[in-house]
C-alpha cells in the first residue's frame, strides 16, 4: 500500500491543503516535512504524542524529519483553542523548558542513524526588528482574514485578544517559509487545532512567490486531536493533564488512563500507537476488546516508558483487579505516620494522598459510594482515619472500580 494511504488508513489523515500534492510527496518523493513544538512546559503531553508517532512513520518511509521547539513562539503563546491568554512565560522558563523538551523529543524521534531528524528552535532566526518583522511579514496578512479564522475568532468571542497573540500566526507562517528556505522543507504536520497557523504558511509562501519568482509549493496535513468516544479531549485527568515524563504523571497513572479507554477508542490508539497491522487490530478487536484494550494499554506505555516500565504497570493492574491487595507495584504514597496516628478526616486524607482534587469532589464520592478503605466502602464523608486502620504498615485507597492508592509511612 502506498505511503499516503498507510496513513490515511490508520486514522491519520484529517486535513490537506492539497490532497494530492501531499500523496504525490509522500509516495514518490523523500520530502522533508516538520513538526512544531512549543516548550510552554518542561514536558510533554499524550496531546503531542499522536503528531510525533507520525514523524517516526513518516522517518520510516524515507521522509526528512525537522522538529522545531518553537523558543520564540513560546513566549508569545498559540491562543488557538483557549478561552484566555496563555500564561506569559519568562525567558528563562522557556529556556529550561527547551532542553527538557528537546531531550523527551529524542526518545520518540530518531535523530541518529541513515535518515536522522535535525531540531531547531525559532528563537535562532526571529532575530530582525520588530519593524523589519512587520514590514517584511505582516505586511502579508489581512486582519479581517485573520480574525475570521477560529483560532482569533473564538479569543474575540470569550471577550477579549491581545496584539501579542495576533503575532503568533505571523511567526508560524514565517517558520515555515524559513525552514523551506534553509533546509528545503516543503510539509508541515500537526494538529488539527493548528489548521488556521499552518495554512497561514502556506498561503505566505504563494504569496512570496509572486514577489521572488520562486515556487515553493507548501503543503500541510494536520493529525486529529486525540479525543475520547464521548468528544472530550483525551489525556484530562483528576490531575491534571497526561504528561509524558514519569515525574509528572506515574507510569501506573498512564497505563491506568488506556485501560480504562472506551471499547469504541481500542482500534484508534492501536492504529496510532502500536506496529500491528491495521487487519490485525480489526481482528483483536472483534475476538477480545478486553484483551485488545490490555495489549494498547501495554503497547503505547511501553512506547513511552519502554518495556521494563510497561510489564511492571500491567503486571500491577493485573494483580489489583484480581483482588490482590500485594501488589508490590501499585501506586503509593508516603505520608508521616503521625498525621495518622492523630486521626485525620477521610476528606482531608483523599485531598492530602491526591485521590480526589477537592474536598467536595471527595464528598460526592462518597456519597455515591465510590471511595473504599482497605476495601470496605464508605459512606461516612465525617470518618477519622486513624492507626487501627493500618494494615500491613499501610492504607489502601480505593477511588471507584479501578484506581487504587497504597499510603505508606
């Protein structure tokens, strides 16, 4: 199958600029493309993680990849899909958040070998006069065409836009055209919540054609944003966002949020996360959507956390939902003793070990019946914890069916 219908097959595929000069890139030629990513943190999210399984496709297929860590796009802030500004970081957070970003980047993206990825960062060529910027660049954009986009549109309609985010296409579109220029790039991939961005690009490019005789032709595919069967974006958890690095999110945590996935949403994540044909994935589905769902869990951690990491958190799950209170590998907590050993109210203990995100939060738990203590349920939201609640110098939360929490001292 060619190289383009691969893709598309796997669920990649979401929007082109042109269809057809995309298909003819990616089947008949070695097209350098790229991926945008802005170190608005010192990690990364399962947000980002679908457009970088792409690249290592893509890498696969023989295709030049370039991944930028957008230095200077971070300290404007991308306002698309958000109701207010962006948090403005300071140089120095974006700075640290680079190399942290640069090195996660790494472990999913080859950048050694026969067809190695090369990473770049914006901040080394937005180097011009804000003048100059604008007499070269924004003189190129129409205001009006801009804030018919959704990305402007939906910022106006919350109630207010800043100047500084109106310059964050300016600066995408510009990358764009710099990366052909430089390196010979011809493709940017990514989202589908950076369309308006990317087409941005594209669309400055024909325009710098007609003044330099060139013939760039830039084309862009965005991914589909990873959402659950039920539309909600996928990742959102108690916590906080599904982070990569393991010192954000538990590889338990992550394996925890696949194998509690839809039955609906096996199929896609093997697609995007795993190497078995898209035949076979139909098939595992249609046998055993238990076992289906286990093997994705198992595979996109493993893809993330390695191997050791992913038998270590399937191994746990396992042994936790067999009843089996042991687990030596189930999530834990250290807490001091004497919190306990004073009494503490349930509320405060579920907000204290992170179970629950708020005391009401907890409340309703507990009213709906869903928070456990060394598995007996609880329906007193007034219980005091105390020593006698030790059992084997430790606790066991339970929050639901699935989520289990080990609090040691």
């Amino acid at each position: 199958m060619e190289n383009y219908n691969q893709l598309k097959e796997r669920g990649y595929v979401y929007q082109t600029t042109d269809e057809n000069a995309v298909k003819d890139m990616l089947d008949n030629q070695k097209v350098t493309f790229y991926l945008g990513i802005d170190p608005t943190a010192d990690s990364l999210h399962i947000g980002h993680f679908v457009a970088l399984t792409l690249v290592r496709r893509l890498q696969k297929m023989g295709h030049k990849a370039i991944i930028l860590v957008g230095g200077a796009t971070a300290l404007v802030g991308d306002p698309s899909g958000k109701k207010d500004l962006r948090k403005v970081l300071t140089e120095e957070q974006v700075t640290h958040n680079k190399q942290e970003v640069k090195e996660l980047v790494k472990k999913f993206v080859d950048t050694e070998g026969d067809n190695p990825a090369i990473i770049v960062d914006n901040a080394d060529w937005m180097t011009e006069t804000y003048i100059d910027f604008l007499r070269r660049v924004g003189i190129h954009f129409n205001v009006n065409s801009m804030l018919d986009t959704d990305c402007y549109k939906n910022r106006l309609e919350e109630g207010g836009l800043t100047f500084l985010e109106m310059g964050y296409m300016l600066i995408q579109a510009n990358d764009f055209v710099h990366l052909n220029d430089t390196y010979g790039c011809q493709l940017e991939v990514g989202g589908s919540d950076q369309w308006a961005n990317m087409v941005a690009g594209v669309t400055l490019s024909k325009k710098l054609d007609l003044l330099d005789n060139k013939n760039r032709n830039l084309q862009a595919l965005t991914v589909p944003l990873l959402l659950k069967a039920d539309g909600e974006k996928m990742g959102k958890t108690a916590k906080g966002a599904l982070w990569i690095s393991k010192d954000r999110t538990s590889v338990y945590d992550f394996y925890q949020m696949f194998i509690n996935s839809y039955d609906e949403d096996v199929e896609k994540l093997l697609c995007f996360f795993s190497d078995y044909s898209v035949e076979e994935i139909k098939k595992m589905c249609k046998e055993d959507i238990i076992k289906a769902k286990e093997t994705m869990a198992y595979e996109v951690t493993k893809l993330v956390h390695g191997e050791e990491e992913a038998i270590q958190a399937r191994d746990a799950s396992r042994e936790i939902f067999a009843n089996r209170q042991n687990s030596s590998n189930m999530p834990s907590i250290v807490i001091d003793k004497s919190v306990v050993e004073n009494g503490v109210n349930i509320l405060d203990l579920l907000v204290q070990t992170e179970l629950v995100s708020s005391k009401s939060e907890g409340r309703r738990l507990i009213e709906q019946g869903g928070i456990c203590v060394n598995r007996e349920r609880i329906s007193d939201t007034n219980l005091i914890i105390d020593s006698s609640f030790i059992k084997e110098d430790s606790i066991i939360l339970q929050k639901g069916k699935k989520i289990f929490l080990r609090v040691t001292f």
